[in-house]
C-alpha cells in the first residue's frame, strides 16, 4: 500500500467513524473547513487537555487565558500582519490552478532527500551486512551530484525567501523544472504576495462601520493582556501565558485534509524572559516540546527539528518540530524566539507603558518572547496518523487505532453477550459505576465481535462482556485492545484497571518537568 492510499483510507476512516465530516456536507461542503464528529470532538478534547494540564498544570509560573476572536484593528496594525502576513502564490496558466511558490520549491526539495534515500536503501540491499553507509554517502556520484543540486536550489531559495525577491523564487521553480500536479505543465504565471486575513464589519450600519478582522493568530491576545495578567497575577519573570483559541486564515492552497484549514485551532504559550535570556530558554523549550510529542510513544524518529529558512518578522530564531505524516515531514508545532517586537510594538501603537519592572535589577524593560505554538488540527491528524493500523490476524483482518488510552475517545464499552436474561441490566449497573469519570457506551447490536471490531475501529482500550457468568460471580470478561488478550475481572476492581491504564499521569511523568 502507498501512502497515499494509506492517507486515502485514513480519511476515509475518519469519516465513517465519526471523528471528522466535511463540514455543511448535504450543500456539497466549503473548502478546506471540517466538522469533528462524536469521537473527533473527544478525542480533540484529550488532545486539549493532555497540553493544557501540561502547561498550566505542572508549571508553577504559566497561567491561561481565553482572549476574545475580536480584537481592535490597530493590534493587527502593531503586530505587522496587515503589511506582512502574506502568503507568495504562482498560478498554472494550463490547469488555473493556484500554488503556494514556496510550497512547490519545498516539495521539490522533499523529493531529492527521497532520491537520495532511495539510492542509499538500494545500495544497502545490493551490498549487504558489508554496506558502510556514511562512506557511500560521501562517496557515491549520484547521491553527491543529488546533494549538491539540492543545496545549490536551498541556497537561492533561503536568499530569495529573505530578500522578498518573487522573480527569483519564479526563477526557481522554471530551474527546477517543477510542473502543476493537475496539467503537467510549467506554464506559470509571476508570483505575487496575497495577505491572509478575513476582514468583517463591526457597526449597527453601514456608515459607521469598522473594519476589523478574525485574528489570524491567538498570540496577539496574550500579548494585550500582558500587563492584566502579570499585576492581577504577581507574576514575576520568566513567566508564561497560555491559551486554546480558534484562528482564521484566508489560505488559497488549503490541502492534505484537516492539515492546512481556513478556521482552525492552536494552542500557544507565550513566555516573558529577561532580554539575553531568551536563547537559553528557546533551547529549553525546544526540548520540552519535541519530549511532549515523543512521550506519545509513536516514535523518536517519526519527529525531527527544522530550524526556518527565513526568519518572521519579530523572530531572531524559530525552528519547526516536524512529524512524519504518510505525506512527508510537515510541522505541527513551532517553537519562536519572537524577541521584544511584539509588546514593544503594541507599546509605540497604543501609547501605553508595557514593561516589567525587575525588583533584582532595579529597571524596568519591555521583555523578550519565547513562544510554542501548535496548530491542534495538525496535532489531531497527526495521532490519527500515528494510531492508525491494519492489522493481519490468522483469519483475516482488523483496523485498530492504536491510541494512548488517555486520548481514546472511549475508555471502555461494555456488551451484554445477549440481550436477556438480567444481562442488559447488569451491563448497565457497569455503566452508572464508570459513567462518572470517563467516556463509556453500552453496545448491545450485532455479535461480540463485530462490536470488538468497532471499538477497536475507534481505539477504546477495554471492551467489557457481561455473560451468564456475570450473574453468579459479579465477573466480567475484559479484553484487551492492542494484545486482543482477555481476563476475567471482578466488577469492584472495574474502576481501578480504567483509572490506572487511562490516567494522564504516565505521559506526564515521562516529560521530566
């Protein structure tokens, strides 16, 4: 299977098991904008909860916030969004078609990396356990002659990216000889910048109405509260502000599904550092974050670091941590280190005094910005991603998500074997026992195991069978997920298996804080 197929049966899956509709789908839907289902909307809100209690939680010195979608039109003005929040686009003449320029030279450059792969696991094969791998890398002409056009194309583009030169970034993609996926053409017109932002009006009439947008971001909302949170809370630096938002962004080249969408979620934390300090601390959450994704369990290797070509306007660093989708390497999360541009910059526009008074220095100063930012959609698709298996068994096959029980939208379902005799009743005793503290459904339709082949559809850790036996000894059959292995368990010690294996506290002690 490729992975496009995979990806293919991945959405797919989504749909037909209730975590993601295309969203006003009975009116042929609306691009790039989805609806999360039953499962979706739980398993999102584990999501949620796993990074907020992480963040809020097990830090002493971050607090949250929930700053509204509207915001005054000068914030967007400070923070340099309606001059600078563009995206460089290219269309294809043949297909009409329209591209993001800095997309096609980045999948271009994916492709050479695949090459050079490709070459190195053939000449694995061809020489066996006697192959030296570092050694044909550097020696190999094919793989050094990939190398060298591909560093070549990412010099120009990282100099055409930083200098805004789009007859250069053009230039690159005829270069490159890159076609329209749709018309196999090269037939491009110019490359030319289009801004992001939805605008919308704010005014009982037409007259007296603002223009104002939807933020295209969450961060501008913390960085308006600085001085609320920082009194109100006494915090003293280094400090952080964390919220869960909605943002929207006009994107022309939405694709690949939930992973680039027009309204979409991110949590982000803002954190306020000493000026000087904030290297050090952009290293540090550099690696808080990339531990935050590998405690999952889906694989060190599947993450990797890539340090930005071109720089934002407020950042002296950023790098991306990237996970790897059936579609390549792509981001979920950033980590900036946006320096003092941000509050500085709302200070000059709003006229009002934002800065830190430090009681050791004695001064005052406006402080520096580390910030994490993940989109949680790209976040949701990623563990879809990750969880989602087709498993052979000896008689044929099963789809199981492979959850970490604490994300599983169902942490158990219990199943009569029949619907008589007491058992329906007792299965729902079972229910009223664990309903209180986590998410658990009754399934009483079809056999056993087509039930056990729709929970583990949906990645529910345990399904509970309540039998003839159930009625003489309060036992019921508990089987497991991930091994299909089944024991028989007291009804009283029901709740302590659920709490123990669908507990946050194993991610949680995994990240060392």
């Amino acid at each position: 299977m490729t992975q496009e197929e995979l990806f293919k049966k991945l959405v797919a899956h989504c749909k037909e098991y209730g975590f993601v509709f295309p969203s006003s789908e009975i009116y042929d839907g609306l691009g790039a904008v989805y609806d999360y289902g039953q499962n979706g909307v739980e398993l999102k809100n584990n999501i949620k909860r796993y990074w907020w209690d992480s963040m809020v939680k097990l830090h002493e010195n971050i607090v949250g916030l929930d700053a509204a979608i509207f915001m005054h039109p000068k914030t967007w003005e400070a923070s340099g969004h309606l001059s600078a929040f563009n995206d460089p686009l290219i269309d294809n003449k043949d297909s009409k078609k329209r591209y993001r320029a800095d997309v096609l030279v980045e999948d271009w450059m994916a492709k050479q990396d695949e090459k050079i792969e490709k070459e190195v696991e053939k000449a694995r094969k061809r020489f066996g356990e006697k192959f030296d791998e570092a050694q044909y890398r550097a020696t190999s002409p094919r793989v050094l002659e990939t190398v060298k056009h591909r560093d070549e194309i990412h010099a120009r583009f990282t100099k055409a990216l930083n200098d805004n030169d789009l007859g250069e970034l053009r230039q690159i993609i005829i270069d490159c000889e890159i076609v329209c996926p749709i018309s196999g053409t090269r037939n491009w017109t110019e490359v030319r910048q289009f801004n992001l932002m939805f605008s919308t009006q704010m005014g009982s009439t037409a007259d007296a109405a603002n223009t104002i947008y939807l933020r295209p971001e969450t961060a501008q909302g913390i960085f308006v509260n600085f001085l609320n949170v920082q009194k109100t809370g006494r915090m003293k630096l280094p400090f952080g502000i964390a919220q869960i938002g909605k943002a929207f962004r006009n994107e022309i080249v939405a694709r690949q599904f939930i992973f680039r969408m027009r309204e979409f979620e991110q949590m982000e934390m803002q954190f306020f550092v000493r000026p000087g300090t904030e290297m050090e601390w952009w290293n540090t959450w550099k690696e808080r974050r990339m531990a935050w994704h590998r405690a999952l369990g889906f694989g060190d290797d599947n993450y990797q670091f890539h340090d930005h070509d071109k720089l934002a306007h407020y950042a002296n660093a950023a790098t991306d941590i990237e996970y790897k989708f059936p579609f390549g390497f792509k981001e979920v999360e950033g980590v900036h280190s946006r320096t003092d541009f941000d509050l500085g910059s709302h200070q000059k526009f709003s006229g009002k005094k934002i800065q830190y008074f430090d009681p050791e220095t004695g001064e005052s100063y406006v402080p520096y910005v580390v910030e994490t930012s993940i989109g949680l959609d790209r976040m949701f698709l990623q563990v879809m991603s990750a969880a989602y298996t087709e498993e052979q068994l000896e008689k044929d096959t099963r789809v199981v998500l492979r959850l970490p029980a604490c994300l599983a939208p169902v942490k158990a379902a219990v199943l009569p074997l029949v619907k008589k005799d007491g058992m329906p009743e007792k299965a729902q005793e079972i229910v009223d026992l664990l309903k209180y503290d986590f998410n658990i459904v009754y399934d009483e339709k079809d056999s056993v195991g087509k039930r056990y082949r729709r929970q583990d559809a949906i990645g529910t850790p345990f399904c509970i069978t309540v039998d003839g036996q159930t009625l003489e000894d309060n036992t019921v059959t508990v089987r497991h997920r991930d091994t299909m292995e089944q024991e028989r368990v007291a009804i009283d010690q029901l709740y302590h298996m659920v709490e123990e294996e669908c507990s946050y506290r194993k991610l949680y002690k995994k990240l060392h804080l």
